[in-house]
C-alpha cells in the first residue's frame, strides 16, 4: 500500500500530466505561473508528508527546540527592545518552522525523481541522508544560539553592542602587504546596537565577538565569540587591549598543529567593552575567561569521549574553565572520567605505607541543561566569582 506522501507524490505527478504548460525533464524545468502555484503546493505537499512519515522524532525534537528558541528570544528581544536577532538563513527557517526548513532541503531530490533522474528508492536514500544531516546541522547551530540568548538573559544584560568590521575580499587586485598579516589596522570600536547577529561570515580582518553585551548582574562587559571555525582572519591588529592575555597563534600551532583547534564558545570579561573588540588577529589569540562546548546529540559521548573537549581546554587554558552545555543527560561515565584519579607513590621509608595521592581533574565541568535556563547558572556564578576573586568588582 502506497505510503501518503507517495499518494501525495502520485497526485503531483496527475498534475503535470494534465497541465501541457509544465515540462520537466532532464535538462528543462518549465512551470507557467498560472499554475506554478498549485504545482509547488502539490511538490511542498510531498516533502512535508515524508518528512512527517519518515522522521516524526526529529520532527518532534525540532519543534521543541523552535518552541524555546521562540521563547527566549522573544524575551531577549523585548527587555533589550531589539529589532531582530539574525541567524543564518538555512536556522532561521528550520528554528521558525522545523517542518519549511527540513522540506527546502529535499527541494533538488525530488526534482531528480520528477525529472527521471532517479527513481523512489533513490529519492528515499538521498532524502534520508539530507534530512539526518540538516536536522544535526540546524540543531547544532540552533542550540548553541539558543544557549548564549539564554545566557544573555540570565546575566541581566541592558545593553548591546555591535562591532563594525571589515569583511576581508579576496580579489587579485589586493596589494602584498594586505595579505597574511602584512597590513595592520586600527582595533573596531563597539556601537550600542538594538540587533543581534549570529550570521557566520567566512573572512574577517579580526577576529570580533559575535555580541558584548553589558551585564548589570556582573558590572562587567561579557563578549561572546563563536567563529573559531568559519572565519579566516588576514590583519594585524594596532593596539591590542593590553586587558587581555595574549597567545602566539604559531606557538599554538607549533604546540598542538593545525586541526580540532577552537572551541564551540569563547566568553571573555571587562571593564571596558572597548577591551572586547578583538579576539584575534593574524598573529595572536586572546585567553578567554571560560569556553563553552555544546553536545546536542544523546551518544556523542560513546562517539567522541572528552578528547576534543581536553584538547580545546588545553589549547586556549581559559582561565575559569571549560563548560559542557548538554541538551541531553551527561553520561554517567563521562562525569566519572573527570573526577581526580589517585596516583600511588612508593614511601620514601622501608615499611612506611603507600599513601595515594590526588591528581587535579581538568578545569572542565559537565551541564546537563536540556532547555532548562537556570541550569546554566554554574557559567553565570564562574564569571562572578572570577571577577570577584581578582578584586575586579
């Protein structure tokens, strides 16, 4: 029995049949706009009835996570009176409606079968592939923007700030000295904003927080930057905020090379936002105060374990420590691998007993925060202490 998005399939099909105006075929799509709108009826019809057949779980999951994504943010947008908070096209629709962003990946698929270029099973497979990596694409990106509104919320932000910089243009006409750290520029200043913007751009001439933001439960500035692993940064910074601790980029390389460097989430704290507004340059990288990793799915732990986790904590060594923002329940073993594991050392007199010693686990904590706001409060009470500890309140 033919399943209902294959009914649904049929029947677009019956449609083209009857309209001579539509041809579709290897090489040619021809749609008449006094039918175009009731063919891409037909054809949505199809991919949001597989997606519900096929997937009704992660439809599931996405909805939840658009749910509370509309929440916070809408409640981040109102106390702070934004106009928008902006995420990259393909998230936006998935976050605003799960069901239109997991079709628009299916939209070449099922033009394939239309046109004969595969048949049902192949569409199937192809469809199967696209939706599984959308979904885990969306819901990364989705989750992770989620966790810095939720932050900003939760650190009783008034105010934000937005960081005009120059989008770095590869183009043959660019002189030597504008390239790989040769041409060296003034540092951005911070402009109070009323928008939030999450959108990845590929090359940068520094490395800026995504948002800074000032906390009034802090009295401090938070800068938040997550584009370790989309932008390439070309300039050299004049001026570096002298606030910040500073690393050689080539000594991190020489130390650790050069793949699985950065982490999900960087948080850096200060006075001043104007101590905020480069993270990096071409040649150095600023300690940040903790970084953040996020796990969305229930087994990456069985996938991946804490290495990657270890080796961006020992990479940047944030100074308050490394956070794990899980949105499923951390594993027991995985808390387990971080507790401090005794060290047994021979007694220095014959007969003495062996007494175990304790070595210090790794400044890493594990959260188990689902959509949960205030189980994020161990990131917001680090910083506090922080500050406080260095006589910076």
């Amino acid at each position: 029995m033919p399943s209902s998005w294959q009914k649904a399939y049929d029947e677009l099909k019956g449609f083209i049949s009857n309209n001579t105006s539509i041809e579709i075929g290897a090489n040619v799509v021809c749609i008449s706009s006094d039918v175009r709108p009731e063919f891409y009826r037909l054809f949505n019809t199809v991919c949001v009835r597989f997606i519900k057949e096929t997937f009704p779980d992660l439809l599931k999951e996405s909805c939840v996570m658009s749910k509370n994504w509309g929440e916070i943010s809408q409640k981040l947008m109102g106390g702070l009176k934004l106009e928008s908070i902006d995420v990259d096209t393909t998230i936006k629709w998935f976050l605003l409606d799960p069901k239109d962003g997991l079709t628009r990946g299916l939209f070449d698929s099922l033009f394939d079968l239309l046109k004969g270029k595969n048949d049902l099973s192949a569409f199937e497979q192809a469809a199967d592939r696209l939706v599984k990596d959308e979904f885990t694409r969306c819901c990364r990106e989705g989750y992770q923007c989620w966790s810095i509104v939720a932050l900003l919320h939760l650190l009783s932000t008034d105010k934000v700030y937005h960081l005009p910089v120059t989008d770095f243009d590869m183009n043959p006409s660019l002189q030597p000295e504008e390239l790989y750290g040769r041409r060296q520029e003034n540092v951005p200043h911070a402009v109070e904003t009323n928008r939030i913007s999450f959108v990845h751009n590929i090359m940068y001439s520094f490395l800026i927080p995504r948002v800074i933001g000032h906390s009034t439960r802090l009295n401090y500035f938070t800068a938040f930057c997550r584009d370790f692993n989309y932008s390439e940064v070309r300039w050299r910074a004049r001026d570096l905020s002298p606030e910040q601790e500073w690393f050689g980029i080539s000594d991190i390389v020489r130390d650790f090379g050069r793949g699985d460097l950065w982490p999900d989430l960087a948080i850096y704290t200060g006075s001043y936002h104007s101590k905020l507004v480069v993270i990096a340059d071409y040649f150095k990288m600023a300690r940040p105060d903790i970084i953040v990793e996020f796990r969305v799915e229930k087994d990456w732990y069985e996938k991946e374990g804490l290495e990657p986790i270890r080796r961006h904590y020992n990479v940047l060594k944030p100074r308050l420590g490394s956070f794990v923002v899980c949105r499923e329940p951390v594993p027991k073993t995985a808390l387990q691998e971080l507790e401090p594991k005794p060290e047994l050392h021979q007694p220095e007199a014959i007969g003495a007993a062996i007494r175990p010693t304790y070595k210090p686990a790794p400044d890493i904590h594990l959260l188990s925060v689902g959509y949960d706001i205030p189980k994020l409060e161990p990131i917001v009470d680090t910083m506090l202490k922080g500050i406080t500890s260095q006589g910076r309140l």
